[in-house]
C-alpha cells in the first residue's frame, strides 16, 4: 500500500483526477481555473493529502508550461492592437502600471514589509491576467467591443513590460551573485545584445525556410516549435536570463512567420495543462498557518488592486475623451493580478529576494481578486448601472472622442446600429436608393472607413443605454439594429424608447427564441439574416429552376405530394 501512495505515476493520475473534479466545479461557480488549481494544491500538499511528493517532477512540468506560456505571449505579439488603439493603449497601460507600482509599494511600506518585499508585491499588484481577461470578454461577445479592445491593447502593453521586469530581475539576481556586480552587469548587456542579434540573424536568414520546411508535416512544426522554445528557453538560463525571457524571444522570432496562428492554436492545450502544474505547484507550497496573519494584509492589497486599478485606468481614458461606461468596463478588466504575478514572485524567490511568506501573501492576493473579479466582469453592465450617477467625475466636459471627428446630420433616414458585413451591405444597399443613413459601430477601423468614403458614422457601443442621447432619433425615420445577441436589441430598444423615440424600430435574431421575445417586446420589423437569406435564395433557385417532369426517374421512388397540394 505504501509502493501505492508514493508511487509517481499513481500521485500523477490522482492529481488529475482531483484537478478535472475540481475544474468542473469552478465551472459551475463561473470561476476561472487558476482558482481551482492553487486550491487543488492546497489539497494534494503536505497540508492536506500529501500526494505531492515527487516534487522533481511537478517541477520540471510547472517550468515547462511557464516556458510555454512566454512561448505564446511573444508568438503572439500583435503589436497591431497597440497601433491600433494608439495613444490610449500605451498611456492607459503604463500608467496603470506606474500607478499601481508607486502606492502598492506605499501601501507594503505602510503594512510593515521590508524595502526589497515591497518592491515586489507592489510589481505583482501591476499585472493583470491576459489569460483570464480574454477568455472572459470572448464568452460575453465583447472582445471586439470598443472597450474589449482597448483592454487587449493595453494589457498586451503589460505583458511586454511584465518581459522587461523579468529581464531586470534577472540581471540583479545575477549581479548578486558576484563581488563586482558593475563588471557582472556589463557582461550581462553583453551577452544580452549577442542573445538578440544571433536570434534577429536567425529570423531573417534561417527560421522562415526552416519554418516552411517541417510545416509540410503538421506534428513535426508543433514538435520543432516547442524544441525551439525549450532550447532558447534553456539558452537565457545558461546566459544568465531567465528561462522564461529565452522562451519569449523564441516565440517573437517565429512571430513574423506564417505559421504562427497554426503553432498557437494547437500549443494552447499544451500550455493550459502544463500551467496546472505550476498552479498546484504553487498552492503546495503555501503555509497555511501564515495565511490567519497575512489576512489583513490580503484584504487591504486586494481591496487596492479592485478598486485603485479601475479607477486610475477610468481616469485616464476620461481625461482622453472616453465616455464613462467605456472607462468603466475597460477598467474591471485590470481588478486582479495575473498568473504572471504569481511567476514573477516565484522567481524573486529562487533569487532570494524574497521570502515564501511573501510569496504566499501575493497568492493569497491572487486568490482574493481573481475570484472576486471575474463575477465582476461577468456582470459589468449591471455594476455600471448601479454606479453610473458617480462616475460622471471620470468624464470630460467635452465632444467624447468616440463620438468620431465628424458631427452626425441633423436628420436622416436610417439610423443603422452595427456596421459588420450584414449592416455593411444594408446600409449600401439603402443609400442606393436614395435613402440616407447614419452609421453606428464601435470598430474605429470601421469608423474611419466610413468616413473616409464620405459616409455620416459615429462611435457607439450598442449596449451603451447613453448611446441614444448623442443620437438624432427625432429627426429620423426607423431605427436598425444589426446586432446579433438577444441582449444588445433589447439594449437599443429600451435606450431609444427611454429617450422619447416614436418612429419605427427594426431588431435582428438569429434564433427563434430571439424573434419572439423581441416580437413580445414591439419591434415593428425583425430581421433574421439566415431566413431571410435562405428564403430569398429559395425564390431565386424556385424561379430559375427547370420546370418539373411528368415522370420521375425509375430509380428514385416519387416524392411525396404536399398536404393540400394539387398533385
């Protein structure tokens, strides 16, 4: 029985178990996995069942889904969002990050943490989970949204600052070690620069005809992307980086090729099951006596990162021109520390800077904030609209800049609310006969399109019930929405009608379900592109189709006649 508990393969398949039970609960309880994992961890180390003793290989994994993990990030470095978004991504991102680091190292001061601690959890409090943000703005459809974007912008800008932390920490652990940290810091510029040429010599001369070379066999490409990643991974260890600096130059350099989205697509499973080691790594590793002590210390820095992060974050798009709901939504997304925090602490303790109870306080952290936050983003738009009268303090006195450079007409035909392809080809469609329309999208590409072409088109989110106040709803005749989800018809159709709109009103569904709850509601047209489609494709093939034989083939029995028809 004994061979039996401490048998690794048996503690492996015991530790899956428990971690696939335990993720089917957080499903329920709508809570990310990382919760889950650490407080599987919790469960399986020495303070529970103590299933964790072969430490060597937890280990080994928790490091190679870290590596995976950068791997991903500098794979998948669009650095298009940033331009996209432009000034806001980069002016909201570092100064959250500036913000957050400068009072979070007040506020450990002021909890009676040394210097060097302090420095740290402060660091960790800057970083939001990319992971978690974007999983959760893709399950509620808004990650193409005006605010989705800008949070994807600018936590891709915190993703790149997380790389120059680790870079740093790095080169201070290293100068650390030596008596003459001058001399051990210029060797380690040294070696950095030689690290970046050789791997820019490489993407120009040598990886895109590699890359196209194993991609003609699917499982070769994703065998030689992780090796690649775990050599360079293994390549800034051995220079004095970190594993998790070389992981990332790796997937920066294969970046630029075409085969990145396929490389990432199928490294994500392995990422996210190599990360539940490194999760319950981490949550073995807690001393669950310290955490009576840490409590307060917890709720305090917990109750900095959701409330200071949003704000700061709500502030700076205000003084941008952003309206309030869209700082208020793009800001819920950085109200709680990432799994990069939780990395970062890790490191500081293999370096000695800090201590496991520290390391344990920033998890707790972790733990505080990434539970509560999610719930927070699940139900953003009920927050705001029980916050929105106190956060009119975030909003500039002036033309919002998602307004557009361009006044919207005094009046107009149509007011067409979602401009993708289906309301795109509408609004084409209608200004060819004569019809004059405003659009409205949350997409500045799309904006600028519009513009560009001469045509009247705002910025708007469709679920922003402030959205009809900026619009001319007395001077128009119907109002159209293109959207797809249930939620945002309904959204727009109150909005409007709050605002004393009494023309006509056209919503879309895609199910039936949906066509008669807004039927219900008093839409005085539906639209439900996929019927409509079809049954305009049916009158064109019906017309256009041969007409039918007497007699039909031998081999293919009659069709049955139509109840009513003549035959």
């Amino acid at each position: 029985m004994d061979e039996l508990v401490h048998n690794p393969f048996y503690q492996f398949a015991a530790i899956l178990a428990l971690a696939s039970a335990a993720g089917a609960v957080g499903l329920l309880l709508r809570q990310p996995l990382i919760v889950m994992f650490i407080g599987v961890g919790v469960g399986v180390g020495p303070a529970g069942l103590g299933l964790t003793h072969t430490g060597e290989g937890i280990d080994l994994l928790a490091r190679m889904g870290i590596a995976v993990l950068l791997f991903l990030v500098g794979l998948r470095l669009d650095l298009h969002v940033i331009r996209s978004m432009g000034s806001v991504a980069l002016a909201t991102g570092l100064g959250q990050v500036i913000f957050t680091s400068i009072v979070g190292f007040l506020i450990g001061l002021g909890l009676g943490l040394e210097v060097v601690p302090a420095v740290y959890v402060a660091v960790a409090l800057t970083f939001s989970s990319t992971i978690i943000i974007v999983k959760l703005l893709s399950d509620k459809r808004e990650i193409d949204s005006l605010h989705g974007r800008i949070a994807v912008g600018f936590l891709i800008v915190q993703d790149l600052v997380v790389v120059v932390v680790m870079i740093a920490l790095s080169a201070f652990g290293a100068a650390g070690e030596t008596r003459n940290p001058i001399l051990n810091g210029v060797l380690l510029t040294i070696k950095g620069v030689g690290f970046l040429t050789g791997v820019a010599l490489l993407m120009r001369y040598i990886l895109p005809t590699l890359a196209r070379w194993v991609a003609r066999s699917q499982e070769l490409l994703i065998l030689f992307a992780v090796a690649w990643a775990m050599l360079l991974a293994s390549v800034g260890d051995a220079l004095g980086f970190s594993k998790e600096v070389g992981a990332f130059l790796a997937g920066v350099s294969l970046a630029s090729t075409p085969f990145r989205e396929a490389i990432g697509g199928r490294l994500v499973s392995l990422r996210d099951f190599l990360l539940l080691f490194f999760f319950i790594e981490l949550g073995a590793g807690l001393d669950l006596t310290l955490i009576g002590e840490q409590s307060v210390d917890a709720v305090v820095l917990s109750l900095f990162v959701l409330i200071g992060n949003p704000l700061i974050v709500m502030a700076i798009m205000g003084y941008m021109g952003y309206r309030k709901r869209t700082g208020f939504l793009a800001g819920l997304t950085v109200a709680q520390i990432s799994e990069f925090s939780l990395i970062l602490s890790a490191l500081g303790v293999k370096l000695g800077h800090i201590s496991p109870p520290t390391m344990g306080l920033i998890t707790l952290v972790g733990l505080i904030t990434i539970g509560l936050s999610t719930y927070m983003i699940l139900y953003s738009h009920r927050l705001y609209e029980w916050l929105a009268r106190w956060l009119s303090v975030f909003e500039r006195q002036v033309p919002h800049r998602e307004q557009g450079d361009e006044s919207p007409p005094v009046a107009v035909d149509f007011i067409l609310i979602g401009l993708g392809r289906y309301g795109n080809n509408m609004a084409r469609a209608l200004r060819q006969r004569g019809a004059s329309v405003l659009g409205v999208d949350f997409d500045p590409q799309v904006i600028a399109t519009w513009h560009k072409h001469k045509h009247w088109a705002q910025y708007g989110d469709a679920d922003d019930p402030e959205l009809a106040a900026s619009l001319p709803l007395a001077h128009t005749r119907f109002v159209v929405c293109t959207a797809p989800r249930l939620e945002t018809n309904l959204s727009v159709f109150r909005a409007v009608k709050e605002h004393g709109y009494t023309g006509k009103i056209a919503l879309t569904a895609h199910h039936a379900h949906d066509a008669e709850v807004l039927k219900e509601l008093g839409a005085d047209l539906l639209l439900m592109p996929f019927v409509d489609a079809a049954n305009a494709a049916a009158d064109v093939l019906l017309a256009l189709a041969p007409p039918p034989t007497t007699t039909a083939p031998s081999a293919s029995p009659s069709p049955p006649v139509p109840a009513g028809a003549n035959p």
